[in-house]
C-alpha cells in the first residue's frame, strides 16, 4: 500500500517540477524581451538626444528664441577710440606700413556707414604749444577728424588722457631740415591716416599752427572740394629750376620740375600716390641734397606730374613776402590782434593763416604770394628757446555771423589782470605799436597787390626801387 502510493506520486511531482520550469524560462524569455525592448527604445532615444544636443551646440541661433531687435548704432564718435587706436599701435616698418596704406579696395561701395573725415596731421619736434586752441577747435566734433602726430623718438612727454592728442603720436623717426628724412615723416604721417579708410582729406601741420575758421568751415571746405591743395608753380630763378639735377632726366624733366610750400593738403588719391610712389621719390632721395630741399620740390613736382589739372595749385598757407629779404615778414606780439587777423582775412578769401611762434614775436610761414594764387588756411611757425616766458594764453571768440575763429593773445600779466576782474585790459597791450603795425600791414598788402597786377618778384621790385621806379 505504501509502496504504491509512492509509485503514484512520482509521476505528479515530477509533472510539478517540469511545469515550474517551464514556467521559469517563460518567465525568463518575457524579462528577456522586455529587456531589449528596453534596450532598444533607451539606445534609440539617447542617439536622438546626442543629435539633438550636436545640433543645439552648432546652431544656437535656430533653437534659441529669436534675440531682441538691435538698439540704435550710437554715434560715429562713440566707437572712433577704439578704431583709431587699432590704426595707431602698431610695429610695423616704414615698408610695411607703406605697402599697407598703399591698398585700395576693389569694391567701391563700403560694407558699414562711412562718415569721410579730415586728417590733421603734426609735423613737430615735441609739445604742441598751441594745443588748447586745436582742443577747442575739435570739440564737438568727434567722428569727423583724425589726429596724427610725428615728434622725435626722443620726445616722451605725456599727453592728458582728456586731450585730443592722447595717444595720437604714431610710431616716428628723427627727422632734419632740409633732408629727405623730412618728407619720410610725410609720408609716414599719410600712411597711418590712409589705414582709415574713413580719412578722405590729409592736411599736413606744424606745431605751431592755428586755425581762423571754425572746425564746421573748415571741414565742409576741404571735404566739399574735387581739388587737392599742393603749392606747384615753375620758378625759373636759381631757387627753383636752378636746384633741379641733370642726373634726374629723363624720369624727371626741368620743363616738370616744380617748386612749392611744404604744407599741404590733398585728398584720398593723391596721398596713395605719395606714399606709393618708387619712381619719382628715389631720384630725390639720391640728387636733390642741400641747396636743393625735398620738402619744396618733391610733393609739388609729384603733383605737376601726376594730375596737375586735379590741383588748385596753391597751399593752405599765407605768408607776407612784400618786404625785402630772403625771409618773409615777421610780425611782433604788439602787433597781433584782432583786427589784424580780420585784416589778413580779408585779404584773403579763405580760412586760416599761418605764422611763426615765438617767445616774442611771431613770423609767417613762406608762400610765394607773388607768384602764385595763395589762400590762407593755416597760422604757422617754429617755438625757440628764449629766457622770456612765451605767451601762455590763447582766446578764441566765434562771430555768431562769419563763424571766423578770433585769436586774442595775452602775456602773463595781462592774463593775471584779466582773471581779477580787469575786463577792460582783456585788449592786447601795445595798443599803439598795434596801429603802427596795422598801417604798416595795410600798406604792405596795397604793394603785394600792385605786385601780382604787374606780375613782379621781390628780386624784380628791389631793382625797380633802385632804379627809382620803384612801386608806389
């Protein structure tokens, strides 16, 4: 009995065991499958998320919402700081830097908005003692001028950060008078304003100029105009054609040999010539020594050469060549005033007059008034050592009318009594000596006009006066 039970539950729990383990890799096989469906979908959405997040890296700008429309551009003097500073520092050789301005775009129209400005540019030795007239000069104006200014090596004086001429000094050579090396810092000075491409008109200064007319004058003057300001004319004395060398033939001809004023002002094109040019510049370099001078013939005979019916031809420079001598006439300190400078404008049709400073008296800057038609543009001259304290103030007054820049001077003690209250003494002292000068001045500009009538030089008028026919 108990023998056949045993023999009858065998068979059912061995039914049991293999139903368990059957159910067991059932059990198995469904894990299995929702293992790789899981397996599956999680491998298929972290590919879609990889290429999602690739694509969101690459291109922000399609994912990200849409950036908020652009504020207005501020104005053209807010980001000139930073332009022209990139224009300014920099190591570049002279034949480097050359090579640089000397390019010119093919595609005419400018990728961005172009205000054309004017570069000022200062051939000096050092400070510039007139410079609190150039800063009220350019107030206000930011973004329509650029600064540049060539001194010695040596010179190490720091400008105030608040200065228009800080930072301005580009990187510079010794320069001497009279030698090659003066039109180098020319063109050095054009080759760092031609890296603007917003620079259109180039004038070149000296330390020691000043301006008549106010910045809005001047500058619609020169931007308006389709003509370059080069002083080229024929001088057949030993001053002019009697400097040029035979050597320089048959590049350079006698018949295109010219003479001029060093101070100039001419536009976009010619000053890529200029600072282009190995032609003509070698020959000057290797002939024309002391007592012939590069910086009168060299940019004027270019000019002639190049475009001579593009240029006025007269400088941006006034002098007074009717006295005597081979210096132009000097003017004291009693004599500048006011009225003086309205004198002088009105003897002239355009804007600024230069004349040499100095710690007590001042010169004008040469131009061969008799020979050619001169406008004034620039007051110009040399600072020299003295033990006398120079005038230390300069006052401008703007004519609400003409918009003609007035230049009061005053010594130290007229500006001490003028800042006590002393109104009245704010005229010039040396009235007097001023009204002699004034006649003397309106006298010499009747002889410079009876001059140009009857087409005399100097040399001419001195043996008329000899001979007793002198002008009357």
């Amino acid at each position: 009995m108990a023998m056949g039970d045993e023999h009858h539950q065998s068979p059912a729990i061995a039914r049991l065991f293999n139903s368990h383990l059957r159910l067991s890799r059932a059990f198995h096989f469904l894990f299995f499958i929702i293992g790789l469906s899981l397996g599956v979908t999680t491998s298929l959405y972290l590919k879609s998320f990889s290429f999602n997040l690739q694509a969101s890296l690459t291109s922000p700008i399609s994912l990200s919402p849409p950036p908020p429309p652009p504020s207005p551009p501020p104005p053209p003097h807010a980001t000139l700081p930073l332009t022209e500073k990139r224009f300014l520092i920099h190591n570049m050789a002279d034949e480097e830097l050359f090579w640089r301005a000397s390019m010119v775009p093919r595609i005419q129209e400018f990728p961005y908005k172009r205000v054309a400005k004017v570069a000022f540019m200062f051939l000096t030795k050092g400070p510039l003692p007139l410079g609190p007239l150039w800063e009220k000069f350019f107030k206000g104006h930011e973004g329509l001028y650029s600064i540049y200014v060539h001194t010695d090596p040596l010179y190490n004086q720091l400008v105030p950060e608040n200065s228009v001429f800080h930072r301005r000094r580009i990187p510079s050579k010794p320069v001497q008078w009279g030698k090659p090396t003066m039109i180098d810092a020319e063109r050095r000075l054009l080759a760092n304003a031609l890296l603007d491409f917003s620079n259109e008109r180039f004038i070149l200064l000296s330390d020691t100029c000043i301006p008549l007319f106010n910045f809005t004058t001047t500058y619609n003057y020169l931007v308006n105009s389709n003509q370059t300001f080069v002083a080229s004319y024929d001088d057949p004395r030993k001053i002019g054609r009697g400097r040029y060398n035979h050597q320089m033939w048959p590049t350079i001809s006698i018949s295109q040999w010219r003479k001029g004023s060093q101070w100039f002002e001419v536009d976009r094109r010619l000053a890529i010539e200029i600072v282009s040019d190995r032609k003509y510049y070698p020959l000057f370099q290797e002939h024309c020594h002391p007592p012939c001078y590069t910086d009168e013939h060299y940019i004027p005979t270019l000019a002639n050469i190049l475009s001579p019916e593009l240029n006025s031809n007269r400088t941006v420079t006034w002098v007074d060549w009717s006295r005597m001598g081979p210096h132009p006439g000097r003017f004291f300190r009693e004599a500048i005033s006011v009225e003086f400078l309205d004198q002088i404008r009105d003897w002239l049709p355009l804007f600024e007059l230069s004349l040499t400073y100095s710690s007590n008296d001042w010169s004008v800057l040469k131009s061969k008034s008799g020979q050619i038609e001169t406008e004034g543009l620039i007051w110009r001259g040399s600072t020299k050592s003295s033990t006398r304290s120079p005038t230390q103030t300069l006052s401008n007054q703007y004519n609400s009318h003409n918009h003609i820049v007035k230049v009061m001077l005053f010594d130290q003690r007229a500006e001490a009594e003028a800042t006590g209250g002393g109104g009245g003494r704010r005229q010039m002292e040396g009235a007097n000596a001023g009204v002699e000068a004034e006649a003397e001045a309106g006298a010499a500009r009747q002889r410079w006009r009876r001059r140009r009538r009857r087409g005399c030089d100097d040399q001419t008028e001195a043996r008329l006066q000899r001979s007793g026919k002198g002008l009357r």
